[in-house]
C-alpha cells in the first residue's frame, strides 16, 4: 500500500514538473520547433536507437561467455528489452526490470540464477563505469558554460565523485573476493532475520561468481567495456541526428551535454524521470541557445522512443507468460492422464 502511494505521488510529482517545464519552455515555442521537424533524420535517429541495444547485448554475451554460458544474441535482446521496459516505468533507477531478465534466463535456458544475477550486475556495473567516465567528461564541458550556479556545479560533481568511489569499491572488494552487497546485509544484522538468510547466502554465492569474473576475466572485462564505448559514440549519433531531426545543427559539447543531462536524471527515482528530463533538456538549452523549448521538444521524441520500446518489452513479457501458463497446463493435462491411465490398471 505504502509502494503504491509513494508512486502515485512521485508520478504527480512529476506531472507537475513536466507541467511547469511546457509552460515555461512555451506551449507555441514547443510546438514550432515539431513544425520545423525532417522525417529523414528522425527516421535515421529511430534507426540508430535501435542499434543501441546491441553494444548492451553483446556485453552481457560477453560476460555470460566468461561464466560459460553460451546464449543466442536473439534471446539476449528479448531479455535486455524486456528488462528496459520494465526498468523505464519503476522508479528504480535503471534496474527496475533486472530481476526478470535473470529470471526468463534461467526459465528458458536453465541458468542458474546465481550466475544469471551476478551476469546482469557485472554488465550493469561496466554500464555505470562508463556513464561515470561520460558523466566526468559532461562535467567539465557543463563547468565551461557561462551562468550556471557554482552551487550546482558543485551538486553535480560531487555525486559523480561519490559515484566514481563506490563503483572503485564495488570492484576492489570483488577481485579481493571480500563481497559488498552481502557485507552491508551483515552490517545492519540483516543475516540474523529469518526472512533474509536464505537471501544474504544467494547474494554470496553471487558475489564469488562476479570474484571469479574480475579476478580471471580481465581480458572479458575490457572486452565488455570496449562494447560501451561502442554504445557511446551509437548515443552520440542517435542525439545527433535527432537535433538533426528537429531541425537543429548543434555542436558536439551540446551533444555530449545533452547525453550527460539525460543520464542524470535516470538517477531520480520517479518512473521515466517525468518531468525531471524536461526540466533537464530544457534549461540545458535555455543556457546554450536561449531556446528551451528545443530540449524540451527533444525530451518529447526521446519519450516516444522510449514508450515504443516498453511496448514491444511488455508484448513480449505477455508473450513469455502465455508460454509459462500454457506448459504448466500442458504438463497439468500430462499428469491428468497418467493418473488416469493408472487407475484403469
């Protein structure tokens, strides 16, 4: 009950910023901008934010790979797009739908869940890594720009510096084989409570397979952070060309700046960042062309982008259940039968 009201007031909550951002941003500005708009360009940008998707399978491959585990690439992209849909509509910063892909990994090809876990935390981990790296270097361009307040800038980079140690933590206890997440449940005692020992020992039994990895895979490692620069310069185009799109020729540093934007507020915990990636896009854009209804127009597209997926990830999350509904009435039936059969006898 308290979940649900906690996301019922974050979702007003963002209503209201998203509200105040279009009025300020201008309702007719906002729309003169979407009448300028080139189909060419947003087409190539759709197209390139597709192929954004696959530096993120092709890591999580990578990492899997170095658990031996071989999946198909097909498979992989259902998971990884079903775990953005899920993700995209929580408030859970990015990994809202990380369970379930674990999960459909293990149901359809009998991983473990202990190594479909620790998988999905290495590749997020090398996720971050980077966006900490692109979060430093949108930092120092975002420092460079004229009429910001000190104080923001200070905001903004001391939670990249916090960041960037956590992540170092994060991975210096793992190669030392010490654990994080299960040191912090010990802690606060958290191992003493009934409910959680069963889940404090998975959460162990994870950590020594992510050891494992940082430990002996070093070359998977810089394989699967070379697959997010990869992803980074795709980023790099896909704003590119939308700015293109929307019939804006903007610079790299905006580019990169407007990349760094988004990134952050994914770190609010509203579901889709309502709200808060317009006011983002909208004062990024108010400081470097005086213009904020172009980033907020930006932000629109990308929400449709985005929405597009979460509706293809909740198709096939839909189609995944009817399978699992229709074995278990399969195997139901099956047992049926046989009981049948031996009370003939």
């Amino acid at each position: 009950m308290r979940k649900g009201l906690n996301l019922i007031f974050s979702l007003l909550f963002g209503l209201a910023v998203f509200g105040f951002f279009f009025y300020r941003s201008g309702v007719e500005e906002v729309f003169s901008v979407f009448a300028n708009i080139q189909p060419l360009y947003i087409g190539i940008f759709f197209f390139i934010s597709s192929l954004t998707f696959v530096p993120t399978v092709w890591r999580w491959g990578i990492v899997l790979n170095a658990h031996k585990k071989t999946i198909p690439f097909l498979s992989l992209l259902k998971y990884t797009i079903v775990g953005y849909a899920v993700s995209y509509v929580t408030p859970s910063v990015k990994v809202g739908g990380e369970p379930l892909r674990a999960y459909m990994l293990n149901k359809e090809y009998k991983v473990d869940l202990k190594t479909a876990s620790s998988s999905i935390i290495i590749e997020k981990f090398v996720e971050f890594l980077g966006g900490v790296i692109l979060g430093l270097i949108g930092f120092a361009l975002f420092f460079s720009l004229p009429g910001i307040n000190i104080l923001i800038k200070l905001i903004v980079g001391i939670s990249l510096l916090i960041g960037f140690v956590l992540l170092t933590i994060l991975y210096y206890r793992s190669v030392t084989g010490k654990g994080s997440f299960s040191t912090l449940f010990v802690f606060f005692r958290l191992n003493k409570i009934a409910r959680w020992k069963n889940f404090v020992y998975t959460i162990r039994g994870v950590e020594k397979h992510m050891h494992k990895f940082f430990a002996e895979s070093k070359k998977a490692f810089f394989l699967s952070f070379l697959t997010y620069l990869l992803y980074m310069i795709l980023v790099v185009f896909e704003f590119k060309f939308l700015l293109l799109g929307l019939g804006i020729d903007e610079s790299l540093r905006t580019v990169l700046l407007s990349i760094t934007v988004a990134g952050f507020v994914n770190f609010i915990p509203v579901p889709a960042a309502l709200g808060f990636l317009e006011a983002g896009q909208a004062s990024l854009f108010s400081l470097v062309r005086k213009e904020g209804s172009i980033g907020f127009a930006l932000s629109i597209v990308t929400r449709i982008r985005a929405l597009i997926f979460v509706a293809i990830g909740f198709s096939l999350i839909t189609y995944f259940s009817g399978n699992r509904i229709g074995e278990k009435v399969s195997l139901f039936g099956c047992k049926k039968k046989n009981s049948s059969k031996k009370g003939k006898g």
